[in-house]
C-alpha cells in the first residue's frame, strides 16, 4: 500500500473546508488499480470530520457511512478531478472534467482519532496496476 501525507495545519479551525483538483489516470491493462484519496481534519479534541475516495478504470467508491459505489466508465484516459470537502455542511463532492454536477456527492464521516491531513496513493492491498498522477493542488474552502 503506497501512500503519501500532506499534513494539513490545524490553525485553520474555522476554515470551512479543503478544495483538491488532479489529473489522474489508469493506462490500459491497469483495470484493477485503485487511487485513494483521503482529508481529515480535527474539529475538537476527540473529533475528526473524514472523507475517502477510491478511483478505477470502471467506478468512484466513498468510504463514507455505508458506503457509496458509483459505477461510472472513467477509462484509461486523463481526466481531472475536483473534490471539495465542506466541513460546515458535512459533504464531500467530487467533480469530474469540467462537470459543474458532481459525480458523487457524500456525507463525511466522523473518527474519534486521527489527525489534520490528505492522503493519496495506491488503494489496493496489493499492486494491480499503475495509477498516474499529475498536478495535485489543494486549497482552504472559504466560508
């Protein structure tokens, strides 16, 4: 399982959320591959608001409450994402191209730990294939 941390500063306590944007995509015979992408960030003491993502070839999963499992035909071809997190309204929406409706919109999640952060990389148990990405860029979501 290949990951990468962005530790995200915990002084934005009022922020209203985080805004990612990334091209990604699955070359041909990288069917079973998987992309994940996490936020987190702590809200009080003991609180923590939470929203993954898993991307493939074939569909959009959200780790959060039961589980959201959007089959959509993302193919082997670029594309570029656009997730914003909501912490005040306690939704997460992911945008796909240049899409102005979301192709899934969820409800956060919340842990009793963890910690201020993003992560990204290979959401597999084992390496399936190869996930390219490029130009990953985030932002605080403004009230």
């Amino acid at each position: 399982f290949a990951c990468f941390t962005l530790k995200t500063p915990e002084t934005q306590v009022n922020s209203g959320g985080i805004v990612m944007q990334f091209q990604l995509r699955m070359p041909t015979g990288s069917i079973d591959a998987d992309f994940a992408v996490s936020v987190s960030k702590k809200l009080t003491r003991n609180k923590y608001i939470n929203a993954s993502f898993r991307f493939n070839q074939k569909w959009l999963y959200s780790h959060s409450g039961p589980g959201i499992f959007k089959k959509i035909d993302i193919g082997a071809g670029w594309h570029t994402y656009r997730i914003i997190v909501n912490f005040k309204k306690n939704l997460a929406e992911v945008y796909m191209d240049k899409n102005v409706v979301p192709v899934l919109l969820t409800r956060c999640y919340m842990r009793t730990t963890g910690t201020s952060e993003i992560k990204f990389g290979d959401g597999s148990r084992a390496v399936k294939g190869i996930a390219e990405l490029s130009g990953l860029q985030w932002s605080w979501l403004r009230d």
